[in-house]
C-alpha cells in the first residue's frame, strides 16, 4: 500500500515539468545558501510568490528544491570563506574551514555533499516511513524536553574551547549574555537595547556570525597578508575517499537520526541539530582532540545532521499541522495558500499529494546530490583567486549579507563591531565558536527553563522527573565531566610541548 | 601573553558587574517567578568567576606565551587597524554615498591594504565585484541596497 | 488700499499656485513601497503580496513589498511613520502597533499615521484538547474560578495579542490563568496538542486543521458572529461572556500626506481589495477579511486600544 502510493509520487514527480522546476529549485536553492545572508528560510519565502501560478505538486516540488539545496549550500561558503551562507552550517565552519586552510577544501567539499545526501535521503526515507510514530515522540517534548536539549548542546562549549578551557568558558559566557540583549521572552522587557529597537530582538543572529567569523578574517587576513598565495593546487575529488567514507559512516548513520528527530521537534532547527550532532561525533571519537582543527568527521557530523533535519523537520509539519522549523513554517503557509491544510486531514484526504511530497523531497535530494559533486570543481575554484581579490570579495559578500538579512544599516553596524571583537579575540586566543553555540542555545535554554517553571508553577522537580528531560540533563553532565577531563589534559600537554620548545613570536 | 590575559580578565569583570548592575534594576515579575533578571546575572556571574581565573592565572605568571605579539610598531598591525578605521567610515557613509560607491572605494583602498599595486586591475575589479554583487541582490533578489544621492 | 489690495493678489496668487501645485502633480509617477514590518513568508508578508499584487494595475505602478523587520514590529512601523509624506511610501500596520506603545517600547501610536484602510481582522478562539473535561466556555470558567492560576494558557508571546486576548477572558470572566508564553502560535498549539498545557487562545486559523482531524476542540470565539469555517462553534457573547477581541491589519501612510495622493492610493488598494484574484487568495489562506474605511478604522482602533492599554495594565505590561 505505502510502496504503491510512492510509486504513484514518484511518477508524478518525474513528470518532466515537475522535475525541471524541482532541479530549478535545487540549483536555485545552492546558490541561495551559499551566498552569506541569504537563509534557507529566505529563499523560500522569496520564490513563493512564484509558486501560486504552478499546479500544486510542482510549485511545492520546487519549494522543497530550494529548502533541501539551501541547507547544504551553506557549507560551501561556511568551508570555503569561513562564512556559514546558512545558520544551519555554522556548525560546519569548526572544521571546514581549518580543511581549507590545511589544503583540502576538495576533501572538506566532497565529504559536505555526500554527508548532506545521506543525511538528507535518510531523513526523507524515514519521514516517508515513520511519520506517525516520530511525531507522537516528538509530541511528548515541552519545555523541560527544550531545556534538556539546550543543556546537553552547550555542553559542548568547554570541548570546542580551543587551547584554553577558561578562556572558552568566558566566550560561551559572553555569547549567552549576547544572547540575552533584546526583549525578554517571557516577559517581553527590554534588556540591554540601549535603547534601540534594532536590538529588541536581540543581535540578528546572521549579521553577528559573519562579523565574528568572516570580518575578522578579513582583517585578519589584511594584517598578516598570507605569503603562500592562494592554495593553486587544491585536489579536486567527487567523492569522499574510502578511507574517509569509513572513518566517518558510523558519525554520519548517527547524525542523521539526531538530524531527523530534532528537525521532528518543533522549536528546535538545523542549526541546532547540526551542534547536538558535532557535539555527539566529537564526544564520541577516539581522537576528539582533532576537532575544531580540521577533523574531516566533524564536517560530515555537522552536514549529515542538518540535511537531514530537512526531512525530521517536515514530519510535524505534514502530519501534525505544526512547522518543526523556520522553513517548514514558510512552507506550511505555502500550502495553505494552494488550498492544502497539512496536519492529521491531509494524510486521509490528500493522501497521494503527500506521497508526491515525500517523493519530491527524496527527489530534491538526489538531485541536490548531482548537483552538488557537479558544482565542486566550480566552487574550489573561488579559493584560487589571489587572496588579496579574495579578501576584498569577501568583504563585500559579508556586508551584503548582514544587511540583506533585514534590510538594515543598522545589522551592519553590528556586523563590523562584532567583526572587530572576533578579530581581537582571534588574536588573543579567545575561541569564536562558543559564542556561535551559546547564541543559537542560550535564548532555547532560557525561555525553556523560564516556561517550564511556568508550568509546572514554580516546581523546580519538573525538570528532573520527566524521562526525556532527566535523561538529557544527566547526558549533558557526563559530556560536561568528560570533556574538562580531556581538555585538560590536553592543555598540559600543550604547556608541556611548549615549555620544551617555546615558539617565538613572529 | 601576559598584558592580554591580564586586560580580557578585567573586561570581563567590569562587563559583569555592570550587567549585574542593570539586571538588578529590571522589573521583578511575581507571576513569572523567574524574572527577566535571572538568566543575566547567572551568566554573568559565570563570566565574572572565569575572568577572576584568568586574571588570577596571568598574574601568577601561568599564560600561556603569546604566539602574535600586539607591536604597535608592526607594519601589518597598522594595515589592520587602518582597515578598522575605515570599515567604520564606510558604514557611516553607506546611507549617503550609497553602496555602489562606498564600496568601489573600499574595495580599492583593501586591495591597495593587501599590497596589489595594479591600479587598472583594481579599479576595474572594484567596480565589476560591487556592480555584480549589486545587480544579483537589487535586481534578482529584490533586496534593494542603499543606493544614496543616486537613487 | 494699493498695499492691501497687493496683498490679497499675493495670496490669491500663492493659493492658486500651491493648489494647481497639489493637483496638476500627477501621482503616482513612480513605484510605491509597501513596508511590512514582519518577515517574508509571515502571514502579514502573505497579504501584503497578494494585495500588493492586484492593487497594481489599478494604481498603474509597480508596487514593491519591503520587509522591514525587527523590533517585534517597532522597526517597521517606525520606518513606514518616518517615511517621506509623498505617498510613495505605505505601511501595513498590524495589531502591534496599540501594544508596544503602553509597554513604553515605541514612542509614537497609530494616531501619529494618516490611516487608509482596515484590511482584515482574525479573532481570538479559546481551544482545548478534544478529550479536555471542559465542555464549554462555562465549565472552563467554573473551573478556573475554583482553581485560580492553576489553568495553563499558551500563547503566542510576552504582550502578544493572544496574550491580550487571554488577558481580557481573565478580567470579564472575573477568573484567574496562568499565562504561558511560547515563540510564536504554532509552538503553543503543539504543546496543547501533546497535552503539556490546557488551553490556547490563538485565532482559528492557527488551530483549525488539528480542530478539523478531531485533535483539538474549540471552545467559543471572541468576535461578533460565528465563524463560517466552524458554524457549531458558538460567540463567547452567545456563551453569556462579553468578549470581543481580534487582531487587525491595516494600511497606513505618514502623517499629513495630501488628500488627493490619500485618495489615489485609497481607491487602489480597495479596487485590489475587492478584485477576485485577492478574495479568492485571501479565502484559500482563510484570512479573515474586514475592511473598514480610514474614519471607520480610525473608530475600531480608538476603541481597541483603550482595551489593549486596560488589559495590558491588568496583566502588568503597560507601564
């Protein structure tokens, strides 16, 4: 019976018309998460106008083009400019731009596109075969559920700390305050605005990750003037090595259940799945001291995860009516509006429109594939232009992206400051990354914890009586007690290393 | 890395306070038993603890050695701080001047930061890359740019 | 006598040149910005296209759609009010507007626009899960009345409108809640649905596909008349309640644009309003359409906003 329906989407979706719009959409939605402040999210919402026209499954079909191409389109500009286009790929910056910088953009690359297509297809395989059952999982978290989630993901902060656990705990705690600027979620008082209404709700997150990350190199790059010029030589590949593909299955299987449920989880997104699933592979691993320093593991963690977050992500959407992110909540008002009330109805009365969904997105996904191994010989080519045209580009893509995120000077402003304090924490040692993390987890951990409380009137026991929350918590303990064990260590032997042979100063 | 470790730590500390400071003054919500100040003077507690580690640890000599000195005197220090310098009087003059020419210009002055002495070439890239990036975002995305005195 | 008769031809001369000035200047010239000050793919971005899409060829100009987001909405709305007076710049103006002024977040008010239009409003619904004990409006009230701040009510954020709505059930009901607030509508219908809370109070088209597959149960509707899409559902007056509370969107320039520019863009709009293609969107995205004219809608907000500030003051927001 489901075998049969999807056989009918699939024919459906192969209909030339459809499939051209769905390969449109892809290519489009490539481009789109690429170029730095252009969200997925974004890219959805703009091509939606041009959807009302199209029979249902192919505007639709095209839609989920550009939502799967958009997610892992972000990795391109997050390995190769150390500017995720996507919040979802800022996970995939910890290791794929230290890849690029050892060289291996191709390997960082081509571990991206065929992490991104297994995690993507499996997510649409398991959303087109266990819809029902994860979304009934997925209806048991509230927010004690949040706040375990937000807990066990920040806990990652002190493994991703660098060469300095305190300074790594200082810069998770400085982005979580961050994080608190604008107006309180559960009271809607303002904190730390200064008084404008650009920050009530709180720094844009784009603008801030580009200033943190791509500004800095930019300055960074005018003062150290790289002597190597560009990489000339980068090894162009399509596919990931064997020896790669075996180091990282197992990472990229686990990613991706992580990936799909918490996409499945409304109020939790790609981005987050993309921390929860590095954290997971680095806590994991038998080396997690090459994280965070080009651990071609990390990449396919990161990408693995958030593709297939595209899939969790459409189960409630489908089948509860109720958007598990950003896009799928565009997406839902896309098919309110060509007449398709998702939710419980659907799957008895549009059965076969949401077996050409499913078949679309395994469609998108593939095709996302192709294009994606077609695309790297192009992509490399940006890191071969000399770095002082390259630096200057970047430049500008990082402006136009933190003002197209809303139309605003004034998220520019914000990009060139925190552009200035990335570059001065870069050169003191300070770890960007926690910041990155403690902005995408600290508001879910705060509003969470602050609702749970609401609910449960006060009653601090909500959070450690509830199976999923109490398991996640105890989770995060273990990795929080795991990792300062390791960093130290591992801090000792680097002051060891370099009291044997202190490095000069250049 | 001594004088580094020494300033963040102090920074962090005065960040601290004055968070602590301002979150005292936020409105207490009986309803919502955790008010709007709860979460900021936690974390930045958290902050003032590990900047008072940091602080304790660079006094008692235990930094670890600086890789990067800050020299003033250093050449590309000053390109750096240049480029600063100029990214903030590019970001004021974006509204007026509009973007096509702020950025033509500071593309050309980071070129000339990044030791490109090829004026044609850097003129002629300056004003491709900002008419290109431009035209993708203004006329296919609809994401109109400032476009100041011209528009 | 020559002076003052110098005088009087003076300014006849200024009268009938500012006058021809304001009427021979042909508007519109070039095209109109329509600022809406939520994000692309939002419900309000959703009519803002469509009607921006078929008030075009009744204006004769290209209108454009400029999401100028932030702020909850304060970025926007203070953008469309510190616009050019030229009528080149319109705004979509939301419910938010009589929110954030008591909360001291904006200092300006609806009163500082010049108002072309209401465009639709949507109601508040109080739902409950489908196998909730509560039956009716009635028992949900007795029962909260019994068990004050016991009853958890999602809704969509601090100060939202369905804050609000919560908010004004509270005070004429004479009961007390305790308010959760979620990011957003949908987090708080899914959290009702997995039963981690009692009761929302969004409009019914943010519950209505889980209150049609049998999920959910919506109790009564704060506006005047039954919702078509839910006949059974009876009014909160018909429930013995009088509660009426809606969230609106309008259209709005900056204060003192010309009448003859007012009325251009007024007859477009409404031409667009009223054109089959906009019905037939607005009915797909079960938006509810209201319109009301610039001195009706000035009469709505009037009385919404003193509401608005009264709960807020109840519910402790307003300051």
């Amino acid at each position: 019976m489901e075998l049969d329906l999807l056989l009918k989407g699939f024919g459906v979706v192969f209909q030339p018309s459809c499939f051209g719009l769905i390969l449109l959409g892809t290519v489009s939605g490539v481009l789109i998460g690429a170029l730095p402040g252009l969200t997925a999210t974004m890219g959805v919402a703009l091509l939606i106008p041009f959807t009302f026209g199209l029979p249902v499954h192919q505007g639709v079909g095209m839609l989920l083009g550009i939502f799967c191409g958009a997610i892992y389109g972000g990795s391109i500009s997050a390995i190769l400019i150390r500017t995720p286009g996507t919040p979802a790929a800022a996970a995939t910056v910890l290791d794929g731009y230290p890849l690029n910088q050892k060289g291996e953009a191709g390997r960082a690359l081509s571990m991206s596109i065929f992490a991104s297509f297994v995690g993507g297809f499996s997510g649409a395989l398991i959303m087109t075969f266990a819809s029902p059952q994860i979304s009934r999982v997925a209806l048991q978290f509230s927010a004690p559920e949040y706040f375990g989630l937000a807990i066990f993901g920040l806990s990652i902060i002190i493994s991703i700390s660098g060469n300095s656990i305190v300074k790594g705990i200082i810069a998770g705690f400085f982005g979580m305050l961050i994080s608190t600027i604008g107006l309180d979620p559960m009271a809607g008082y303002p904190r730390f605005t200064f008084g404008f209404m650009d920050l009530f709700e709180g720094p844009a997150f784009i603008p801030t990750l580009i200033g943190l990350f791509a500004l800095s190199e930019v300055f960074k790059g005018v003062e150290v003037l790289y002597k190597q010029e560009a990489v000339k030589a980068v090894k162009q590949q399509l596919l990931p090595s064997w020896t790669d593909i075996r180091k990282a299955w197992l990472t990229i299987v686990k990613s991706t259940f992580i990936g799909t449920f918490i996409g499945a989880v409304p109020g939790a997104g790609s981005d987050i799945s993309a921390f929860v699933a590095y954290g997971e592979a680095k806590r994991s691993s038998k080396h997690p001291e090459t994280f965070g320093k080009g651990e071609i593991t990390g990449v396919a963690a990161a990408e693995a995860a958030n593709n297939a977050c595209t899939g969790g992500a459409m189960i409630p959407m489908l089948s509860l009516g109720v958007p598990g992110d950003a896009v799928t909540a565009v997406l839902l008002g896309a098919l309110v509006i060509q007449g398709l009330q998702p939710g419980p109805l659907l799957f008895k009365d549009h059965i076969d429109m949401v077996y050409s969904i499913f078949a679309g997105m395994m469609t998108a996904n593939l095709l996302m594939f192709l294009v994606g191994i077609f695309g790297i010989r192009f992509f490399v080519r940006i890191i071969s232009i000399e770095r002082s045209l390259l630096i200057p580009i970047i430049f500008l893509l990082s402006i136009v992206g933190a003002y197209s995120m809303r139309n605003s000077l004034f998220d520019v402003g914000l990009a060139v400051v925190f552009g200035i304090i990335g570059y001065f924490m870069q050169r003191y040692d300070f770890p960007a990354s926690p910041i990155l993390l403690s902005l995408i987890l600290g508001p879910l951990a705060e509003s969470s914890l602050r609702r749970a409380l609401i609910v449960s009137h006060g009653d601090f026991t909500i959070l450690f009586t509830r199976p999923i929350s109490l398991a996640l918590i105890l989770l995060a303990i273990a990795s929080l007690i795991t990792a300062t064990i390791m960093q130290l260590k591992l801090e000792k032997r680097m002051l060891a290393e370099n009291a044997q042979q202190p490095r000069s100063g250049s | 890395m001594k004088k580094p470790d020494i300033f963040a730590g102090i920074l962090g500390l005065l960040i601290a306070v004055y968070v602590i400071y301002s979150a005292y003054h936020f409105p207490e919500d009986k309803v919502l038993l955790l008010g709007p100040s709860f979460f900021p003077t936690c974390l930045a507690g958290g902050l003032g603890i590990f900047s008072l580690l940091l602080l304790a640890g660079a006094l008692r000599g235990k930094s670890r050695p600086c890789t990067d000195p800050f020299n003033i005197k250093d050449p590309g220090v000053h390109r750096a701080i240049i480029s600063l310098l100029a990214v903030i009087l590019y970001c004021v003059l974006l509204n007026s001047l509009g973007f096509i020419i702020t950025s033509a210009v500071y593309l050309f002055g980071l070129m000339y930061l990044l030791q490109r002495r090829d004026y044609l070439k850097m003129a002629a890239v300056s004003v491709a890359v900002t008419l290109l990036i431009y035209g993708i975002f203004n006329r296919l995305l609809d994401i109109s740019l400032p476009a100041g005195f011209l528009g | 006598m020559k002076k003052t008769f110098a005088l009087l031809l003076i300014c006849l001369f200024v009268i009938v040149v500012a006058g021809c000035g304001g009427q021979a200047e042909k508007f519109p010239t070039k095209p109109v910005t329509l600022v809406v000050p939520w994000a692309a793919g939002g419900g309000t971005d959703a009519i803002a296209r469509g009607l921006g899409k078929a008030a075009e060829k009744p204006l004769g100009q290209t209108i454009t759609v400029n999401n100028v987001t932030g702020g909850g909405g304060a970025v926007g709305h203070g953008a469309g009010l510190n616009a050019k007076n030229d009528g080149y710049t319109v705004t979509m103006i939301t419910f938010e507007l009589l929110s954030l002024p008591p909360q001291k977040l904006i200092p300006f008010t609806y009163k500082d626009y010049d108002l072309l239009m209401r465009l639709n409003t949507d109601p508040a619904a109080l739902t409950v899960k489908a196998d909730s004990p509560f039956k009716t409006v009635k028992d949900f009230v007795e029962y909260a009345k019994t068990n004050p701040g016991k009853v958890n009510v999602g809704n969509s954020g601090p100060a939202s409108v369905w804050h609000l709505a919560a908010g004004l059930l509270e005070e004429k009901a004479g009961i007390k809640l305790n308010h959760v607030p979620f990011n957003g509508a949908a987090p708080a219908v899914t959290d009702l649905v997995g039963g981690h809370i009692q009761a929302v109070t969004v409009s019914p088209a943010e519950v209505q596909s889980q209150v049609k597959a049998g999920q959910l149960k919506m109790l009564a509707i704060m506006s005047d008349k039954r919702d078509p899409n839910f006949p059974d559902v009876p009014t909160f007056k018909e429930a013995g309640y009088d509660i009426t509370f809606a969230t609106w969107r309008g259209l709005a320039v900056p204060k003192n644009t010309p009448e003859n520019v007012k009325k251009v863009l007024a007859d477009a709009f409404k031409q667009g309003y009223d054109s089959p293609e906009f019905q037939e969107f607005a009915k797909k995205a079960s938006l509810g359409l209201a319109y009301a004219s610039a001195a009706d809608f000035k009469t709505f907000l009037d009385k919404t906003a003193a509401d608005t500030e009264a709960v807020m003051k109840k519910l402790n927001l307003a300051k």
